[in-house]
C-alpha cells in the first residue's frame, strides 16, 4: 500500500470514527444542512457533517496551542542589531462575523536587543493566531504584541495583505479588495527611518 492510500484510509476511518461516537459537532452540522433545506442523508451529504467538524477543529486548533511550546526555547544569544525580516508567510483564517476564509500574506520584521528567533517559528507564531476565529486588526496585533513579549526586541512590525470572502462572495462583491493592516512597536513606531526602511524591504520582489 502506498503512503498516500496510507493517509486516505486513516482519514476517513478518523471520519468513521467522529459518526460512531455522535460527535456533537458533527450533529450540529447535520442539523444546519436540514435547516438550509438539504438532505444530509442523501449520498453526497452523508459523511459531509463529519467532514466538516473535522475541518473546523483543524482551523480553529490555534485555541489549544501555546506560544511557549511552539519557541520550544529557540531564542538564541547573538550579537546582531539590525532588522530581521520574514516576509510572504501565508495567512489562512475564519473572520468571526461570517465564518468565511480570509487569506493572504503576513510581513513580519523585528530589531534584535541581544537574543533572535529560529526563522521557522515566525510562520508558526502565525498560523497559530490565524488558525482562530479571528479579524484581520486583532490577527495583527496579538503576532506583533507576542514577538514583542516573548523576546524583548527593540522592536516589532507586522503587516497583513489579505482577501476576505465575506466582501468577495457576498456584501459589496468587489473582487479585488485587499485589506491592509499594520503593527508597529517599540523602534518601527518611534523612528520613521526604521519603519520606512522595512516597508520598502516588504515591497521589493525577488
């Protein structure tokens, strides 16, 4: 059996799984497709309310996360005081008011006081606020305002470009809006130079 099959079957015996033990979840959705005047019985719906339940916890498992367990203490002692940027991490979330994605990218730039972040933990520090129910201002700050506690920068700047669903497939329908927050702490909000500088970094391509 290959490695994908592997995974498939595992899957959906998760799936099996979640409809034997009458996932409460699972029934709610059930219940919400009766409402929207659907048969969650028929073939296509059958596994549907399963499916989903189990697509939610994986979207929302931010809430059972901790920042000190994603650091796993990769804070390193290193003599550099310029800016660090990690630019284009891939934003994935669920906006609180409708339950629609909003997806994008997320910038993030600090100034180094005597210790740096393993570069992998940035993402993470990101996807676990974004894999919450969540607005885009809020996503913003709660990344800045962590960094900022957990490694005592100089300094901290967090920008979001992101498409929310909520204004491309219903309300206004303008297709190409982007919404574009920001978060600067410490040295990026007192000194233009620094914030100027990191926000032409994030602009350049290639």
């Amino acid at each position: 059996m290959t490695k994908g099959n592997s995974d498939s079957d595992r899957h959906l015996s998760e799936i099996e799984e979640l409809e034997m033990a009458g996932d409460s979840l699972s029934e709610s959705i059930r219940s919400m497709l009766r409402e929207l005047g659907e048969n969650p019985e028929r073939e296509g719906l059958a596994k549907t309310p399963a499916r989903v339940a189990q697509s939610l916890r994986f979207l929302t498992q931010g809430y059972h996360q901790d920042v000190d367990k994603i650091l796993n203490g990769a804070l390193y002692s290193v003599s550099y005081d310029e800016m660090v940027i990690v630019k284009d991490i891939e934003v994935f979330s669920l906006c609180e008011h409708h339950l629609l994605p909003f997806f994008g990218r997320c910038h993030v730039a600090y100034v180094p006081t005597d210790k740096v972040i393993g570069l992998s933990k940035m993402p993470r520090i990101v996807d676990m606020f974004a894999r919450r129910l969540q607005v885009q201002e809020r996503l913003t700050t709660q990344i800045a305002e962590t960094i900022m506690e957990k490694i005592r920068p100089q300094g901290v700047a967090v920008v979001i470009e992101a498409r929310h669903l909520c204004m491309i497939m219903r309300g206004v329908e303008k297709q190409n809006s982007v919404a574009v927050t920001s978060s600067m702490l410490g040295v990026f909000r007192d000194c233009d130079q620094t914030r100027a500088e990191f926000l032409r970094l994030i602009r350049e391509r290639g």
